[in-house]
C-alpha cells in the first residue's frame, strides 16, 4: 500500500469510527491529516487514484448527515513538527505499510497500477 492510500485509507477508517461513536450529543466531528495532497483529492470525486477511498468517505460522511445534525471538518495538521498525536500516527501508519506485503483490499488504486507498469517497464 502506498502512502498516498494509506493516508486515504486512515481518513475513511476516521469518519467510520466516527459514524460507529456517534451520538446525537455529537455537534461536530474533526478529523486531522498532515497529508495535502489526500485532503486536496477528497475535493474531488473524479476518476483518478484514492477512488474507491474516495467514495467511501463520501459515504461515510453522507450517512453521518443522513442520521446526525453534526458538522464535518477536514483540517491539514503539519506533519513532522512533534505534534505528539500526529507523530504517533505517523509511526503506525509507516507500520502498517512496512508490514502490508500484499494489499488485502478488493480493490487496486490506479497510482499503485501505474507504478507496477512502470516497474515492469523497466525491468524488461
């Protein structure tokens, strides 16, 4: 898994374990990410890699609102700036990629797809 998806990844997983603790005391949720470009691609719901993570976070989010009067927020946290959650994040997040050999997922984002090609490309 690369970190682009598992950055996704951790955002779907968020608004899940959001949904799951909900209660209708629950004003807003917050979630943090110290990753752009993941919070730039859940603006856009287009074809492109994060897709499936994509519009499981649409989905999420959709059945938060559905049931709750909550606000959502997205924000940007800088990474690397020894923001002890943040940091501590990190380090489970690079685990789990160190760890994850074979993505056990249904389905392939097309970054991990081109990247395969290209590696293919290059080994002929």
């Amino acid at each position: 898994m690369k970190v682009f998806d598992a950055e996704l990844f951790a955002i779907e997983k968020a608004f899940k374990l959001a949904l799951d603790q909900m209660s209708f005391y629950i004003k807003a949720i917050w979630v943090f990410s110290d990753s752009q470009a993941a919070i730039q691609r859940i603006q856009k719901s287009d074809v492109n890699a994060g897709q499936n993570h994509v519009l499981a976070i649409e989905n999420w989010t959709a059945k938060i609102k559905a049931k709750y009067q909550v606000s959502i927020h997205l924000n940007w946290v800088p990474g690397h700036m020894n923001i002890k959650d943040n940091e501590l994040a990190d380090q489970i997040a690079k685990k789990e990629t160190e760890l994850q050999k074979i993505s056990t997922e249904k389905y392939v984002s097309f970054s991990f797809i081109k990247r395969k090609i290209k590696e293919s490309a290059l080994i002929k």
